[in-house]
C-alpha cells in the first residue's frame, strides 16, 4: 500500500510540477515513506491530501487558460478557424481582407480564455469524487491516464458550463459581428458563394476544453516520459527507487 501511495503522489506532481514544492506533498511523501508503526496518517487522509495537491493543481492550469493569450499566444491549443469556412477565408485574405479574418480568430480564443474559469468548479466535484480504486486506475494507466480521467469524468458538465458563456462571450468580444463581416465581405466578392451556416458557440466550446485537456495531458507525458523533466528532489528520489 504505501508504494502505491508513494507512486500516487510522484503521479501528482509529476502532473502539476509547479505544486511539488507545497508542504503538504513533503509531509504526504515523509509519511507514506516511513515505517508504517510510525506513521500518524491512515490511507483515507493520504488520499484527502492527494486530492487537495490535485485541487491546487487543477486551478492552476485553468488559470493558464484563462489570463490573456492563454489559448491565442500559445499555438498548441489557439482557436483556429473552422474547416467549413477555410476556404471563404482565403479567397477573403487574397481580396485584401485579411484583417477581418484575423480579427474573428482573436475573438474566438478570447472568448475561449474568459470561459475558462467556469472549469475550477467542475473540476473540484471531479477530484471529490475520485475514489482510491480511481487513483489505482490512473497510476497503472498510459501517460494520460490522469487526464483521461478528468477528460471522462468532466466532458459534459464542462461543456454545459462553458457554453452558455462562449455564448455570452462571444457577443461581447464581437467574434459574432466579426463572423458577421466575414460573411458580408466574401458574398460581395462573390455574391452566389455564401458562407457555410454553423454553430460557433458549438464549435469553440468544443476547442476549448480540447486545449485545456491538452495542456494538462503533456505535463503528464512529459514527466512520465522524460527523466530530464524530473526537475525536483521529490521525483529524483522516487523515481530512483
């Protein structure tokens, strides 16, 4: 039991390296670690403390996403334009109105950035549920097995909490008057083309909880992976054993 736990946190760490300096992973570690006459904590509290670590650990990567150019600096999870109207965009950019185009881009990732907040909760309820045979599962897991679980346990609830305020979102960053512009200018250039009808606030919804389990699930394939991104004493020591 207690190299399961042990392994359980290195797990957690390894996910959300920026959290293995806290003290409550140092104490998890020392307790776990020792002779278990000694130890003071039962597996119920360890597994408390576990999901605390996650908490912490989770509220950070939504907050990643959320400040300014979380999803539009970053190229690995930025909002694109939907394959249905790729090619309006280019005839659009060639007729000089590339502005436009970029304009509605931006708005969309801004839109995903000031929904991403609405993840904190949903992903709390997540970690409270999460039993200890979850934990076994994810630590005898791929390299996202974490995220998987979160991926599983979190998809339709994020998606009801995000919508409505991509929705709202969008309005307000004017990525519906830029979609708007978008469709009047290309049917000026070409009146009998028109724009593919689509739901954006479907579709950038969609992009953002991609982007935001795809920024937890290379932290965890990186630090499974790669020896040299064990970058703190607690993973060297374990990891060694």
């Amino acid at each position: 039991m207690r190299q399961t736990l042990v392994a359980l946190i290195v797990l957690i760490v390894s996910i959300f390296p920026q959290f293995s300096s806290a003290d409550v992973l140092d104490d998890l570690f020392k307790t776990v670690t020792k002779n278990p006459a000694e130890s003071s904590l039962d597996d119920k509290t360890v597994v408390s403390g576990l999901r605390e670590a996650l908490s912490t650990g989770t509220a950070t990567a939504v907050q990643l996403v959320s400040r300014e150019n979380g999803y539009f600096g970053n190229e690995a999870i930025k909002i694109l334009l939907p394959d249905k109207i790729q090619a309006a965009a280019e005839v659009l950019r060639k007729a000089g109105f590339g502005k436009d185009v970029d304009a509605f881009v931006l708005a969309m990732n801004r839109a995903a950035e000031k929904a991403a907040p609405k993840a904190k909760p949903v992903f709390l309820d997540a970690i409270r549920g999460m039993t200890f045979q979850d934990a076994k599962k994810i630590l005898a897991g791929g390299d996202t097995a974490a995220t998987d679980y979160f991926q599983e346990k979190t998809s339709d609830r994020l998606t009801a909490a995000f919508k409505p305020v991509v929705s709202q979102c969008m309005n307000d960053v004017g990525a519906a008057r830029a979609y708007k512009t978008m469709t009047e200018k290309y049917l000026s250039l070409i009146p009998f083309g028109g724009m593919e009808s689509m739901d954006l606030d479907h579709y950038v919804t969609g992009k953002a909880l991609d982007g935001l389990f795809h920024m937890v699930g290379e932290e965890e394939k990186k630090i499974r992976t790669n020896p040299a991104a064990r970058t703190t004493e607690l993973l060297k020591k374990v990891f060694a054993k």
